[in-house]
C-alpha cells in the first residue's frame, strides 16, 4: 500500500493507493508539501526476508 500525505496551514490530507504507479502519477499532480510512503506489513513476511528488506533498505 503506498500513501501520500499532504500537510498545509491546518490541515493533513492521507491518500491510499493500492500500487506505486498510481501514487507517483498522484503526488506529480499534488501541490503543497507532500510525503509519498510505502506501507509494509512486516507479518506478510518470514523473518529472513525481513532482515534482507532492512539490510538493504535506503532511503529517496
């Protein structure tokens, strides 16, 4: 799942999007302050994969 939030005065704004695609052509269109974040459910996964997604994660 891949969220965006927009912060103004305020207010914040959160937008679900089911794929990256979509999120990224969403957060081109939005103006303001934004953070575009991809939301992962570690119980999805088995330990080894997550120790590999935190080992060779990085941040943009």
């Amino acid at each position: 799942m891949w969220v965006i939030s927009v912060y103004e005065k305020n207010d914040i704004h959160m937008f679900e999007f089911d794929n990256q695609e979509e999120a990224k052509e969403s957060f081109k269109k939005l103006k303001g302050n934004k953070v575009l974040s991809e939301v992962i459910y570690y119980n999805d996964f088995d330990s080894k994969e997550i120790e590999e997604a935190y080992v060779n994660a990085k941040v943009s």
